[in-house]
C-alpha cells in the first residue's frame, strides 16, 4: 500500500462514516458524469461507485494510480487518468464523457486546493456542481462574506462564479491516515447563472492589490493603482478591502480596462505560462 506524499499534501480519508456522508450530499445518479480529483487508495471512489457504474478518476502520483488500476473492484469501472488536474482541459474532458456537464469531486491535496480551485473558475461552463473536502480554514474563507476576518481575494474571485455552501462543517484529523494537524470541511459549489461578464485577471490584479495591506485603507493600496490604470470613477476609499462586498469589486472590474499580456504570450513563445492546459482532457506530460 503507497504511503501518504507529503510533497503532494496527502491525506487519505478512511472514515466510513465521513464517506458515507459525502456520497449522500454529493447524490450521484447513474447517466451523470463524475470526475474524482485525487482518488488516492480509493476510499470514496469505491463508495461512488455503490450509486453509479463508472467515475472518471484524475491522480498524479503514480504509485496511486498503479494501485488503484489493480484493485478488481474498479476493473471495468474506472477511466484513469495519470497527470495534473491543473493542466486537463475540462471542456475536452466533457466531450469525452458524453457532453454533459461534469459533477467534480475530490478529497484535494492540502498543497493544491487554492490553485485548482482558481483554475476551476474557467472551466464553469462544462460544470454542474463540485464537492470538494477542504482545509476547514480554506473552506471558511471560501465563503466567507464581506466584514469578516476570513474574507479575502480567495472569497470575492470564487464568489464571483459559484454560488458556495458548506454541506460537512467540521471533519476531524482522525478521519485520515495519516492525520493532518487541522479539521477539514466539505463545500459545494454551483455555478451563477447571474455571474457578472468580467476579465478575470484584471479582477484578480485588483483583489492583490486590495488585499495586499489588509489593515490600511484602500487610499493608500487600491487608489493609487486605479489612477496608474487612469480610471477617474467614483469608488469609497475609506474602507479597508474586507469592508467592500464582493459586488463592489465586480462592478470595479468590469469598468475597468484589462491589461495587456506581456509580449511573449502575445507571440505564442516562451511565456505562454504554467498551468496551461493540455489537450483531450489528459494532463500533458
């Protein structure tokens, strides 16, 4: 049996009572098309697979997916794929799966929650829903609204696509081998149908900015860097960044003129930048 990477941030979840709850909020129903992120030694995989006939399953570590290829329980009934979840292209993978949209779920490495999570943002078209076990700390800021302590740039950027709900509070350390030193929760995320037209880098660059001195007031943060980018509009800068709901920031960016990609993107050279997505809903080698 491979042990746990702390490279790749995992935890694996054994707790039949925890995965028995996951599957019942997660519901799946035959003719859906379930992605698992991270299956690990297979625990939840197994259990989804009680509900419905085949999952498509997403592990990088190689070892985990030589073990998971031999259990005989899955023959049949799982398509892996080997590679980073930060690099498919989800529109090809949805194809691949019939062309309904993808109900995405996983226990995520501690390590890659955040960068996937962010990555996901452009995939929401070829999502129905996603259910993911999180930090407990990262699921919070997740949904944290305006005013409070745990909003960030993380809460307006994922707010900004997903309507979020926590369905499992608090999972404790014990639920996994080996255990983490903090509780876990499990979110679920649907798309907005009312998510406002935006460029999501320019609003990405103004929440950095924002948040970038969380104590002092947008005046000294976020206003100079509006007049850098010449926008002249109204905006109360006597607030603090956690103090603007995520509905300001959105109507900010969308005044806004995007930036322009740096020369070597525009030339398709070198700096075409990480976690560019491969084709065919493989991760590239």
């Amino acid at each position: 049996m491979p042990f746990a990477r702390k490279r790749f941030g995992q935890h694996f979840l054994h707790d039949a009572a925890v995965i028995s709850a996951i599957v019942g909020a997660i519901a799946p129903q035959d003719g859906q098309a379930l992605v698992e992120i991270g299956p690990g030694r297979g625990a939840l995989t197994a259990a989804l697979l009680q509900r419905v006939p085949h999952i498509t399953a997403i592990e990088l570590d190689r070892d985990l997916a030589a073990l998971l290829r031999a259990m005989p329980s899955l023959a049949g009934r799982l398509t892996l794929i080997e590679g980073d979840a930060l690099r498919v292209d989800w529109g090809a993978l949805r194809q691949q799966l019939g062309g309904v949209p993808l109900r995405v779920v996983g226990n995520l490495p501690y390590n890659i929650s955040t960068p996937l999570l962010l990555a996901l943002l452009h995939a929401s078209e070829h999502i129905s829903d996603q259910h993911f076990m999180l930090q407990r700390e990262v699921a919070e800021r997740i949904s944290a609204p305006a005013g409070s302590s745990a909003y960030g740039r993380l809460s307006v950027m994922l707010q900004w696509r997903w309507h979020i709900e926590t369905v499992l509070e608090r999972i404790p350390p014990a639920a996994f081998a080996p255990p983490p030193r903090v509780d876990s929760a499990v979110i679920r995320t649907t798309p907005r149908a009312d998510a406002p037209l935006l460029d999501a880098d320019t609003l990405s660059e103004l929440l950095r900015c924002a948040f970038s001195q969380r104590r002092k007031l947008l005046r000294h943060t976020l206003e100079p860097w509006l007049a850098a980018r010449g926008y002249a509009g109204a905006f109360d800068m006597q607030r603090r960044a956690q103090e603007v709901p995520a509905a300001e920031y959105f109507a900010l960016a969308q005044k806004l003129v995007p930036s322009p990609p740096p020369r070597a993107a525009r030339t398709g050279g070198e700096g075409e930048g990480e976690g560019a997505p491969a084709t065919a809903g493989v991760a590239a080698p």
